[in-house]
C-alpha cells in the first residue's frame, strides 16, 4: 500500500475509534493484543515485528516523530549560522541525498556549537552537526563519510524500527487502532530518554554498508569512513568520551576492517572530491572562536 493509502487507513480508523463506545474499543484492543502477542512473542519475534509494523508505516510518521524530538532536545549549544560552514555541510547533504533509500526523504541540516565529534540524523531526515565533527575531520569527504552513515539510519528507518522494539505491542496496537499521535509523542520521549546512537549491531553494520554504497554512488571516495576512523584512533588513542560518533559505535576495528571490505569489493568509480573549500570552513569556526574568546 502506498503511503497515502496508508495514511488514510490511519485517519479512517482515528475517525471509527472516536465514534465506537467503550466497549467495542475495550474488545478491539483485547483482539487485537491477542493477535500480536501471538506474532511478536519472544525476543526474535518482537523484532521482527517491530520491522514489519515499520514498512507498514508511511515515512510521514518517521518526519513527525523527528519533528518532535528535535524540537524537545537539548542539543547542549547554540545553532551556528555562519553561511560558509551550513552551506558546506548542505553541499555534502545535497551530493549524497539523490543515493539516499528513500526517494524524497528531505533532509534538513543543523550545525551546533559542541566540542563532541559526532553528528546524527532523526527519523525522517533532521541532521544535527557537531562542530568538533567539522574541526577534528581532514576532509569534506571525511565528513560525508560520516554523514553518509548517519543519513542511512533514517533512510533504512532504524530509529522507528527501535523505537518500535522499545514500546513493544502498545506502540503496534496504537497504530493500529488510529492513535498515531500517541505513538508520536512516545517516541518524542524515547529519543529524550535513550542516546540517538543507541542502535543494534547489525543496525550499525547495515548502516555502514549503505553509506558506503550511497558515497560510492554520489562519486565521493567511500573509503574516507574508514579513514576518519583511522584517524580518530591514531590521534585520541582510546578516544575519550568526547569523540562520541565512534565511542557509540562498538568495536571500531572490526568496523574499519568491515569498511574496508566493502569498499575493494565496489565496482570501479571515478571519484570526484567535493567542491569545498575545507580549510577555510574550519577557518570559518576558528575565527568564531577567537571572537567568543574576545567578547568574554
């Protein structure tokens, strides 16, 4: 079914739910509890049913929840507007989005002020930059590396896919029943509650291997994943618990190694680095710096 569809089976059903009584409400939730706790019983079934009420959900539900999310968290600094650096991370954006899983997923870039390396995307395409990502990379494609990662958990929907584990059969049988509200607001709450980077391995490693399909495909060298990886170990050794893009993604050597693998099985690709002028963007956030340093 496509997503309208879909979306109009959700508004349908919202509609019927508030003209029922109580009682055909009461007994629609028993069946209905009944049925899924036969088919997500256990662990490996709550997975699976939680992956198969996501591709039953239109990618609507995924921008509202990121909406939500985005607009209740304390991202720990302000949004930086300097022009050079937004629009070098839009460039990056914009060069990787034509590759993305999902055709239209209109992704919005946020740059903060934060020491910690990392960056992440919401459901629904939101991306929020960390400054230290931007200062510690050696390259733009660096960057799009990471980007190109994060950027795969929205398009490949691991954030409602978790966020459906998490709330089990109540989140499933509040979609069914209409309420999509209210699974909105709970998984507002859950991104709150848990780390935006608490995936599963194999989300990660599928993760991984998207976005080095989708660097592969926008022309831009795949092997900068594996080489921002390199570099953060090298410099940071143990990487402290500010280099958090890699600190929250377990096990970063057999990752790398993964990476690797990857990119020699590619077909072969003429790359075309990214038209950025690095240098002066990270020039852009030193002066920023320097200008704080001199207001206070």
């Amino acid at each position: 079914a496509s997503a309208g569809t879909l979306d109009a089976q959700l508004g349908y059903s919202l509609r019927k739910r508030r003209r029922s009584s109580r009682r055909d409400r009461t007994v629609l939730v028993a069946v209905l509890v009944g049925f899924l706790a036969i088919i997500v019983g256990g662990y490996y079934g709550v997975r699976l049913g939680a992956r198969a009420a996501v591709k039953a959900l239109p990618t609507s539900v995924d921008r509202q929840v990121g909406s939500t999310a985005f607009e209740t968290m304390d991202l720990g600094g302000p949004e930086v507007k300097n022009e050079v650096v937004v629009g070098a991370m839009q460039t990056i954006v914009d060069r990787l989005k034509p590759h993305a899983a999902i055709d239209g997923m209109e992704f919005e870039v946020h740059v903060v002020e934060s020491g910690i390396v990392n960056a992440f995307a919401l459901p629904g395409g939101k991306i929020v930059i960390f400054t230290g990502l931007i200062k510690n990379a050696e390259s733009a494609d660096q960057v799009a590396a990471v980007l190109g990662h994060e950027m795969s958990h929205a398009t490949l929907r691991h954030g409602i896919e978790r966020m459906g584990q998490s709330m089990g059969i109540y989140a499933a049988v509040t979609v069914l029943v209409g309420d999509a509200g209210g699974l909105i607001a709970m998984g507002a709450d859950l991104f709150q509650v848990a780390t935006i980077n608490s995936y599963s391995r194999d989300q990660e490693n599928a993760a991984d291997e998207e976005g080095v399909r989708m660097l592969h495909s926008a022309g831009i060298d795949p092997s900068a994943m594996a080489k921002f990886f390199q570099l953060l170990e090298k410099e940071h050794g143990e990487l402290p618990g500010a280099f958090a893009w890699i600190s929250t993604h377990p096990d970063h050597a057999s990752r790398i190694e993964n990476v690797e693998t990857m990119v020699a099985a590619l077909p072969p690709q003429q790359y075309q680095p990214l038209e950025i002028d690095w240098p002066n963007v990270q020039a852009q956030l030193q002066i920023k710096d320097q200008n704080q340093r001199g207001d206070n």
